[in-house]
C-alpha cells in the first residue's frame, strides 16, 4: 500500500510540473518569502603617518564600493595600495567588495631632494615660492620665475645641460611651476641679442617648443628651417612645413628651406603646419618585410595625403598604376616613402600641387604619367644635406641676397663667369647706387631658365636680371633639370615652389639620381653652413667666401700660363637655331610681365680658349646679331668681343676672372649698361 501511494505522489508532481504549476520563486521557495541580502566587512589597516577618518572597519552589501576617508601626516606619503584599489583625493577606494577584506596599504616618510638651477646671474634672475631649493620636501609644488636683464629674451628651462649643449626644454615661459618628485637639476636658457634666434612651436603638436640660435656676420645668411626628422608630431597628421603665423596665413617655410630672418634681428617663431593623413580605408595595399606598399587609391579626396604608416609599418613605396585617373588637386608624399614606380600616378589630370618629402631613390618622371597639370613642387627636407660645406652649398646666400636686396635690384646670371668674374661693389658704385647687386651666377651646365624663373618671382618693377651666357646649351633655355641644379639648391628649396616644373624635363629622375649619391654621401646638417662658440652658426661656407652679394671672392691671382685644351671652344651658332630658345623668350616674357627687364651682355671668356675661327670679330658681331633676332625682347647691350680677354686674365678656367679682373670686368659691363640708360632715356 504505502509502494503504491509513493507512486501516485510522484505522478502527481511531475503532472504539476508538466501543466506549468510552479511550486517555488526566485524569492525563495514559497512567493512571498524574500531573500536575505549579503553583507561584507572591509577593514583598513593602520599605518604610520595615516589617519583613517571614518568607520573602520565598513559593513556594506557585497558588490558595493568601500570608501575611506583618509588623513595623511605632515612629513608622509602613501607609497603602494593593493591591486584594484586606488587612493585619489584623500579616499581611498575597493571597488565591488564581495568578500571580507582587510586593506594594508604602504606609508613613507617624505624624502627630502635638492632642486640644482644653474643660472647666469648678469642675464636674468630666479625667484622661488620655496625658501630653500636645495632642500624641499618630496611633492612640494615649487614655482620659479624669471626676471630678465635688459636686451635679454629668456628662452626657456631645460634639464640635462643647456639647449645648446643637448639639454632637454621642459618649460618657455618665464613661470614654471611642478611637483618635485626627485632630485634634479634644471638650467636658465637665454637670448642676448647676437645672432638669428628661431623658436619652434609645436602648434598643437605634442612636442614642447624648441628654439636655435644661428651666429651670423652677414644680414643676408640665415638660417634654415628645421627639416623633419620626427621633432614634431601629432597623431594622425602629418608635418607639411611652417609658418609665421599659427594659422598658417603668414610666411610659409617647408622643412630644410631658407629662413629670411626679421630685418630688425627680432626672435622669429615658426608654427607648425598640420595636414591629416588619408585614413588607410581609403588605400589597398601589400605587406612585405614589414614594410607596406600602396597598390591602389579608392577615395574621392581633395587632398590625398599618403600616411607615413599603415598599422605601424613604414609606407615605402607606391606601386604601378596606384592612382589612375584621379580627382584630387593636393598630393603629400610622406617621408618613409623610398619609391614611387613608373606609373604610380596616371591620367590624375586634377593634381596641381605636391609636397615631397626628399627621401624617395626610385622614382622618375614616369612615376607621373599624363598628370599634365602638376605645376607646384613644395620640397621637403628630412634628409640631412650633403653640400653646405661646398661650392654648390654658397647658393643659398645668393637666393638669399635676391629676396633681401632692398630698393631695385640689377640681377646677373649666367654660369661661373658671373659667379667668379662680376665685382658687384664695382657695379653698384658706377651705377649711383640706385641699383642693388645681385651675383646669381650658376654654373654653365644648369639650365639658366630655371634661374630666371626663380629670380622673376622674386622681382619688381623696375628691377633688371643682365644675362651673360657662356656658349652652352642650357645657358640657351635648355630645361633638363640635372643633379647639379638639385646640389646648388639643396639648401634652398624655396626655389623649386617659385616656378612652375611644367616648364623643365627630368625633374623627378633627375632628383632620384641626385639622391642617390646622398644616400652614399657624408650627411651633414644645415646648421653646419660651419659652427661657432657651440651654437649652430651659418659664417663661412668651408673654403669658399661668398659675400652678401653672392660674389665668390676667393680667387685672388692670375694664372701664368694657360695650356688645357686651349683652341677647342667655338662660338657656335647653332646655339640660337634651337627649339630650347622659345624656352629662354618665355622667361624673358615673365621678366616683364613683372614690370622688369632683360640685358643680354656675353661671358668673359679666355681668346686662347677660342678656336682660331671664333677670335674673329666678324664672327662674334654675327653671333650678336643673331642673338638680337632670336630673343627680340630682351635688350643686347654689349659685344662679344669685348669679353674675349687674355689668359693673364684669368685664374683656374676659361671662364673664372681673378679678382682683379673682375673689377676690371665689372667697370666694363657698368659701361655697358648705362649706356643702355642713356638709349632708354
């Protein structure tokens, strides 16, 4: 009986639960009993120096935060709490407890540090909120404060040593306030007025600001803007240059270019310029050895801006047929790039402007193919250069002395017989000083269209460039730019954003080429124009003194005898039966375009030198008159004979006039030209 009642109940229960019947709830086991909630203790141990505020220990439900309202002594410091915990405002905090807990946290006494300032007295003086420096209690806040001598800019508080001597800047204003955590010694930086201060400010970035001083004994030779070296940074941007102003509406500078500097010897401040790089969506690319090539673009910006790394990996190269077609006007091809393929860029018919970073080796003119309206070139420099202690390195006091010349300027240009054959004192004075002299002479086999060019951008009304070419085809308007040009502008590559590269061949191949070498050369740094007293300085360019007016002053006698390849130079005229020509009327139409002029004279040119046939003056008169033909918008003021000297003349080259001769050059061109006054008049 009592089997078959056990029998029945059990049917009857799992009856009751198949129909849905519940017998119990979350509550408990019958619907109206609750649950009885946890409760946890926390207790805080005691610890020297530190007073527990509150309860102690705390009842709370687990899962709850436990808070303890603390006091620290004088003379104390907490110096760990356990994982998880934290201490912040005097509280210290665990939070969701789910178990009894005692907290044990670690105390210390203060340690007592020294704060060293190495300060110049005679420049600036230091006032502290602390009585003594030399002993200050660990977390005290301690303020410095710098009162400056009269003429003297206070530059900033470096760590480590002094700017100039590799300390670190950790503060540029006058009042700098922080927390002492250890001992430390701290230095007073300051300008006192001599030589081309330049502070850099981050603008956003999140570097502090850096400041250089250049030493100079010229107003025309300053200093070149930082080139960009990862000095600066800020996340998902990259460098494109600087600017005078903040928001970019002053005087733009790209990295490595020449710095005019305030004509009053004012501090000038730089502020970086900030371009956002194109998210990596927007690309295809390949992984290789840790490095990424880019093989395809699928956006549609107005500015593509090749990012210097795609998920941490360098961006190295572009690959063949990566932008076809496309629609944007502004390129930015960042610094890790090492290659740019032939056909990395095709048909991108909208592209205008492009900022290159000087790093890439593999490239050719062919990396733009069909990109027709590519006009503006803004040169980078990340690489340190490779020329400023060279003869082509002097070219950045001339491209100086061209934007800094006051009143009108009288231009001449051509190869080395400019450079090394024209006293610009001697022409100045025999023109009144109305004018002043530019030496803008280059060498004979780049293209002297480019210089025009540069020069016109940098021309008012009024102002004359007097060409004196050597028989050569670039100096004709030949436009192949070659490694040669990239030399003389390395430190000055300003003067590839006044033209328009439209207008020259081999612009692209050309710089790979010239890169090349510098990657096998001796890098130097653009502050290394040479050093003086430990601060960067920009003086003397190695064995060559370039005065302010670009003359090469170094050659000082004449040679005594003249025997290489004497008789193998013509004056040829084939020179002037040339396509190249419209190249050099097209400059001359900008010259005046400007409001300026154009003077053709002729080079001074050694007669032993001259083949037999060239000696004749009836030779050299046809050669004038068929220059007159072809450039007819430009004045010829002077004959070829006139410049046909004799080898005593001269000092190492059939072209290079002794110094001496140059003034005697100098008195015969200023004949020339005031004569052309006088016709004008």
């Amino acid at each position: 009986m009592k089997k078959i009642c056990l029998i029945c109940l059990t049917v009857l229960i799992v009856t009751v639960l198949m129909s849905g019947c519940t017998l119990y709830t979350e509550e408990g086991l019958f619907p109206d009993e609750t649950k009885p909630a946890m409760k946890v203790s926390v207790m805080l141990q005691d610890a020297e120096g530190m007073t527990v505020m509150g309860e102690n220990p705390v009842v709370v439900e687990a899962g709850s935060d436990v808070s303890f309202p603390i006091q620290i002594h004088d003379g104390y410091k907490i110096e760990t709490v356990p994982q998880g915990v934290t201490y912040e405002n005097g509280v210290i905090t665990l939070p969701s407890v789910r178990f009894p807990t005692t907290l044990e946290v670690e105390t210390r006494l203060l340690n007592d540090l020294e704060i060293k300032l190495q300060n110049n007295a005679w420049q600036g003086t230091v006032t502290a909120n602390v009585e003594d420096l030399g002993s200050v209690k660990e977390d005290t806040e301690v303020t410095l404060s710098v009162t400056t001598a009269k003429g003297v800019i206070f530059l900033g508080y470096s760590v480590g040593a002094t700017r100039v001597n590799g300390g670190t800047i950790v503060c540029t204003s006058p009042e700098y306030t922080f927390t002492a955590t250890e001992n430390m010694e701290l230095y007073t930086n300051y300008y006192l007025g001599t030589g081309s201060l330049v502070i850099y400010d981050s603008n956003g970035g999140n570097e502090p600001q850096q400041y250089y001083v250049f030493s100079s004994t010229s107003p025309y030779i300053g200093p070149n803007a930082l080139a960009n070296k990862g000095q600066f940074t800020k996340e998902g941007h990259v460098l494109y240059g600087y600017n005078t102003e903040p928001d970019g509406s002053g005087t733009y500078y790209g990295p490595g270019w020449s710095v005019i500097m305030p004509a009053n010897d004012a501090p000038l401040t730089l502020y970086a310029q900030w371009m956002p790089e194109t998210e990596k969506d927007a690309f295809t690319y390949k992984v290789s050895g840790k490095q990424v090539m880019i093989t395809k673009y699928k956006g549609s910006h107005e500015t593509v801006v090749i990012p210097e790394t795609i998920d941490g990996m360098p961006v190295t190269r572009i690959g063949a047929n990566a932008f076809v077609n496309g629609k944007f006007k502004t390129l930015y091809l960042s610094r890790n790039l090492r290659n740019i393929d032939d056909n990395a860029f095709v048909a991108c018919r909208s592209l205008t402007t492009l900022y290159l970073c000087d790093t890439p080796s593999g490239m050719t003119d062919n990396s733009f193919s069909k990109c027709d309206e590519l006009q503006k070139l803004y040169m980078l420099a990340c690489l340190d250069p490779r020329y400023s202690l060279s003869n082509n390195g002097t070219y950045k006091v001339k491209y100086q002395r061209l934007i800094t010349a006051e009143g009108k300027k009288i231009i001449f240009h051509a190869g080395s017989n400019v450079s090394y054959g024209i006293d610009i004192e001697t022409i100045q004075d025999a023109l009144g000083g109305a004018y002043a002299g530019v030496n803008f002479g280059c060498n004979i086999s780049t293209p002297a269209i480019f210089y025009m060019e540069v020069a016109t951008a940098h021309m008012n009304e009024g102002d004359i460039i007097v060409l004196c070419p050597e028989y050569g085809l670039y100096q004709y308007g030949y436009n192949e730019m070659n490694t040669t040009t990239w030399q003389i502008f390395e430190g000055a590559y300003n003067a590839y954003a006044d033209v328009d590269i439209r207008n020259y061949i081999k612009v692209f191949s050309s710089f790979a080429a010239f890169n090349t070498n510098r990657y096998n050369s001796t890098p130097r740094t653009y502050e290394q124009f040479c050093t003086a007293g430990g601060d960067p300085a920009v003086t003397k360019f190695g064995e060559y003194n370039v005065n302010h007016n670009g003359q090469t002053s170094a050659l000082k006698q004449s040679i005594a005898k003249w025997t290489s390849n004497s008789g193998n130079l013509n004056i040829d005229m084939n020179l002037l039966n040339q396509s190249y020509n419209a190249n050099m009327n097209a400059a001359i139409d900008m010259v005046n375009a400007k409001g300026g002029k154009v003077y053709i004279s002729f080079a001074a040119t050694m007669k032993q030198w001259l083949s037999k046939e060239s000696q004749n003056p009836a030779v050299q008169n046809a050669f004038k008159n068929a220059v007159v033909r072809r450039f007819p918008k430009a004045a010829v003021i002077s004959d070829p004979g006139t410049y046909v000297l004799d080898q005593s003349y001269f000092y190492n080259s059939q072209y290079h006039l002794s110094t001496q001769s140059s003034v005697y050059r100098a008195k015969l061109l200023a004949q020339d030209i005031l004569a052309q006054f006088a016709k004008e008049k």
